[in-house]
C-alpha cells in the first residue's frame, strides 16, 4: 500500500521560505512522478509542480521563479521550496503521484495528508 | 494554460438522485481528464481518469464520459458518503489545470 507522509513549518512570516518535505512509503519511487498542489483556504486546487527520480523537474510558470522542487532517492524523498512567500500563499499544500509515464503521470492516485501553511506577521 | 469550467458550482440533492457535473476545458484534451472527490479536511481521491476509466476501488455508480472539450461525470444514484466536492483536471499538457470545483450537497 502506497503512503505518502509530508510534513513542515506550519507558520511563515512574509518574505520567509516555505519548506515542506513528502516521504513515500511502499511501491516503487523511481517509476512515477512526484507532484506538489496547493488549495487556499475555502478555493480550488492548484498544481505547482512535479519531479522525477533523475531530478528533472516541471513548475507552474506562475510560481516558477519562487518554486524549487528537490528529491532524495536513497531516503524516497521529495521537498518542495517556495521563496518570498506572502499571505496568498496561505494554503494547504499536498505531495501527489502521478499515476504513470506519458500523460499519466498527469494523473494524481495518491495524495498526501496535506500541511497548512499560514503566511502571517 | 488550459482553462478548466465546472458547472454547476453547487448541487442540491437527495439520496438516490442521479447527479451529473460537467467540466469544460478551454482546448481540446483528447481523453486527458481525471475526476476527483473531496471531502472537507482530506487529501482529493482520484474517481476517474482518461476521462471514462474508474480507478480501482471507486464504486460503479460514479462514471465519467466525453472527449476533446466536453466531459462530465454523473453519479447514478446518490449515497450519503458522496456529498462532497469534486474537481476535474486535464493532464493534457503542463501546468495541470483544475476546474473550480462543484459542491454536491444534501436537500
């Protein structure tokens, strides 16, 4: 059975770094693709970006020059960093896989618990 | 970006009403659509993908239809652990995309 178990800093101030880290428990890690989204409180669902075992990354162009995601293969780790947060980026932010190879990776199978950030002075 | 429209945003209904939502994208995504259920405070849960597939374990009363631009996921006969919000999204190409979501509630 496939888990996903995220944890960080729950309270930022403006300008901070967000740092969030999502270990994966159980099936292979190397065969998919590592997602982050986030969801404001109350709104929709927004994808920020993806990465794969190798390290080869994808970002949402809107987030792009804040967004860094990193993984740790030997610890089947993936984290993700956003700089010069403010309080729009108040959100729950959740780690996913994407499904499969090709447009499936596109799809999202298994999520993590989710972590609130709150973006506050 | 691919553009994603849910309607309607809310839906009241009772248990055993058949209850169906529609996700529009703002280009054609062949099959590339993948419905999602929420509930408040949990992670989405993944219903359907490629449009029409249902993932493993999701009951047969959830089913998902269409291609190019127009989908729409129909819940055949409502149960009460099925209120909930739910979000399609494209993975045609990047960045993913959501749609806004679509609230069902009870009436």
């Amino acid at each position: 059975q496939v888990q996903l178990q995220q944890w960080g800093a729950g309270l930022l101030k403006p300008s901070e770094t967000l740092s969030l880290t999502c270990a994966v428990f159980g099936g292979s890690f190397s065969a998919y693709y590592w997602n982050w989204i986030r969801q404001p409180p109350g709104k929709g669902l927004e994808w920020i970006g993806e990465i794969n075992h190798g390290g080869s990354t994808k970002y949402n162009p809107s987030l792009k020059s804040r967004v860094t995601i990193s993984v740790d293969t030997s610890k089947k780790q993936v984290s993700l960093k956003l700089s010069s947060v403010t309080a729009a980026d108040t959100a729950v932010y959740y780690c996913a896989r994407g499904s499969g190879s090709g447009n499936y990776r596109g799809v999202l199978d298994y999520w993590g618990q989710g972590t609130l950030v709150t973006v506050s002075s | 970006d691919i553009q994603m429209t849910q309607s309607p945003s809310s839906v009241s209904a009772s248990v055993g009403d058949r209850v169906t939502i529609t996700c529009r994208a703002s280009q054609d995504i062949s099959s590339w659509l993948a419905w999602y259920q929420q509930k408040p405070g949990k992670a989405p849960k993944l219903l359907i993908y490629a449009a029409s597939s249902l993932q493993s374990g999701v009951p047969s009363r959830f089913s998902g239809s269409g291609s190019g631009t127009d989908f729409t996921l129909t819940i055949s006969s409502l149960q009460p652990e099925d209120f909930a919000a739910y979000y399609c999204q494209q993975a045609n190409s990047f960045p993913l995309t959501f749609g806004g979501g679509t609230k069902v509630e009870i009436k």
